[in-house]
C-alpha cells in the first residue's frame, strides 16, 4: 500500500478546498477528489477517511495557533507515521487536520515564511514537503485568496505543480465573491491552461449571490463548457428565492444557444435539476411558487419530473388533488398514475388512509388496487381481508 498515506491526506486536503465555504465547486475538482477517495478505498481504507473531507472547520477564535516549529514537528511525526503499510493512516489524518486548523490562525507573511522553509529543510521527504505545501495553499486560497494569486503569479515554484489548477480555481471563486472586476481581471492578465475552469468557477461562486448575473457571465466570459455551469448555477440555488432567480437567469440564457432537439432536452434537464430539492419546503410553498413563477406548460412538466421522486409521502395525497385540479387530464392522469404507484409501494398505510377520506372515484379506486395488487405475498390472509373491507375483486 506505497503512497496510500500521501493520497488519504490529498482527499482531506482537497476536501477542505471544497467543503470549507460550502460552495459549489469545479467539476474538475470534484472528479480529483472521486478519483483520490476511490484509489484510497482500493488501497484498503475504510469509508472514514473518505467521509472525513466533510469535517466542520473550527472558527478562527477557537484555532491555538502553532508556530513554524511547532508545524514543522507536527510534519515530522506525519513522516514517521508515514509506514508502507497504511496502518497509521488514522494517526496521520488527525495530526494533518491539526496542521490545517493551525494554519488557518496564521496571516499571509507566516504563510509565506513556512513555504520558503519548506523548500530548503533537508529533513522532509517529498511526501511531506508536498503535504505542507499543499496545506499551505488550501488557507491561502481559501483564507488570503488575492495574496494567494499573487504569491503564485511571483513565485510559482512555492507550490506543488499538481496543485496549481486547485489553487488558482478556488482563490478566484473566492475573490469573486467580495471583487467579481478584480478576479476576472487577474484571469485576463495571467492566462492559465486551465482557464475554463478557473471561468466557471468564478461563475459558481456569482450563483450564490446573483444567479441572473451568473448566467449572463456564461456569455460575457466566452466560456466553452456552458452545460456543466449552467449545472452548477442551478443547483446552488437553495431557497425559492434563489430559484426564481436562477430560472429567471435560465430563461433569459437559453434563447441566446443554439436550438435543437438536444437544446430541448437539455433545457428540460435544468429544470428538473431545479426542482429536485425543493420538495422541503413542503407543498403549500412550492405550488405558490410555481403560480408566481408563472411556469409554461413546456416548464412544468419537467419541473414535475424533479420534484415527484421526492415528495414527501404525508403530502402525496395533496399533491393528486392538486395535480388533478391543475393540470390538463391526460398530464394529470400519467402524473397521478406514477405517484399513486410509489405511494401505494411505499407506504401504503398512508395511502389507505388518504383513499379512505376520498369520495367515491377513480383516484381512491386506483391507490386501493394498487395496494392489494402489491400486498405482500407472505400475508395472503391479510391481502384477502384488505379486499373484503374495500370491495375489491
């Protein structure tokens, strides 16, 4: 199990990056990461050390800052730890979280300091001269992001090599978010290979606040991988405030692409996308939503798609009298059919009890068969007396 160590402590390292501002971040980063959790599980380790890039970051107050010593010895235990064997690995992520926390208290100059030392202490393997840096870079760019580009304008050798995309990406998405002019600026002036995706996360990062303007910058930053952006715009919109932006945004963007069978379902897809979460906010909320959000046939329809695999089984019954009463009969009809079907599968005491308020008629007929025609096959005695109560041959 040679490196399994080194790549335990680059998930955790990159889950910081991802996970500390809670931001949606870069496809490429996020397919690193998968890749990183994936080679470490093959190496032998348990799901903990994968689940660990979800850990809470402390608030700087409660950080007891460390200095360059103290660090520096800190590097030094992960490099005795650091056995072939992987059997220490837990050791080792405890004291790299210590490390990260640490360096989270430290300003730009110390920063600075500790990645100059880096470089020339005789005593560090690549393994842990690597981990540093890559510590290093994760405040900085998370913390001290303008510092952060600066320093890798100006000194580029001070960071790992295989860490420069994640640097720069992440800085920028949080540049943006306090200097949008700024941070595109510096993108036009220093030009990466990896462009793209520094563009689309500057993007991401505007979604959060301005979805409208997030959409807009898609065009205005000439960006090539539009769908996978539009992708994150849409699902960083949380509350329904943010979601009638985002289709706002969705619906002033998509007349600007090209047209086609395959824009439509793309189109399509959003919005499914959109609605996919939005089943927490109950059903009173969204179907106001949805009349405010004046959504066209061609809209709902996928819209509903997203939110019908999620609804909350205490809601499904209310969400038939809606559908019923909402929607054309032939849209209603397929709609109702699937959702009585999951219900009736589901939880089909709940289902039985919402049939049984229910006026004689096609919907309570419908959930009552589909709860007998499922019943479960070990239990023919109740099967038969579920449909000597409710009439059913």
């Amino acid at each position: 199990m040679k490196n399994s160590i080194a790549v335990s402590i680059l998930i955790l390292a990159l889950g910081l990056m991802l996970g500390w501002h809670d931001r949606q971040q870069l496809a490429a980063l996020r397919t690193q990461r998968e890749l990183l959790t994936a080679k470490a599980l093959k190496l032998g380790f348990s799901s903990d050390a994968a689940q660990a890039t979800k850990r809470k970051r402390p608030t700087r107050a409660a950080i007891a800052k460390l200095s360059i010593t103290e660090v520096l010895e800190l590097a030094t235990d992960i490099q005795r730890l650091n056995t072939p064997d992987g059997l220490n690995y837990k050791a080792v992520a405890a004291l790299n979280w210590r490390i990260l926390d640490g360096l989270t208290a430290w300003d730009v100059t110390e920063l600075k300091a500790l990645l100059a030392e880096i470089r020339t202490l005789p005593d560090l393997n690549q393994q842990t001269r690597d981990l540093l840096r890559l510590s290093c870079s994760t405040v900085l760019a998370n913390d001290h992001p303008q510092a952060a580009l600066e320093m890798f304008t100006i000194s580029p050798e001070l960071f790992p090599e295989h860490n420069s995309m994640s640097l720069v990406c992440t800085a920028l998405a949080t540049w943006a978010k306090s200097d949008l002019t700024a941070a595109i600026e510096w993108l036009k002036k220093n030009p990466q290979p990896f462009s793209d995706y520094a563009k689309s996360g500057i993007i991401s990062a505007v979604a959060e606040q301005d979805p409208q303007h997030a959409f807009r910058l898609i065009g205005q930053l000439a960006l090539k991988d539009k769908n996978q952006t539009v992708w994150q715009i849409m699902t960083s919109a949380k509350t329904l405030d943010q979601k009638s932006a985002a289709l706002a945004g969705l619906r002033e963007y998509l007349p600007t692409i090209q047209t086609g069978d395959s824009l439509d379902y793309v189109a399509k897809s959003y919005l499914t996308l959109l609605a996919s979460d939005m089943h927490r906010e109950g059903i009173e909320a969204i179907t106001h939503w949805t009349s405010e959000s004046k959504l066209t046939p061609q809209e709902l329809d996928p819209f509903l798609d997203g939110l019908g695999s999620a609804t909350n089984s205490s809601e499904t019954g209310q969400w038939i009298e809606w559908m019923r009463h909402s929607l054309p009969t032939g849209q209603a009809d397929r709609r109702i059919d699937n959702l009585i079907h999951q219900w009736a599968t589901r939880d089909y005491q709940a289902a039985a009890r919402w049939a049984t308020t229910q006026p004689e008629g096609k919907d309570r007929e419908q959930v009552l068969h589909t709860i007998h025609s499922y019943w479960p096959k070990q239990d023919p005695a109740g099967k038969h007396a579920f449909a000597q109560q409710y009439g059913i041959k």
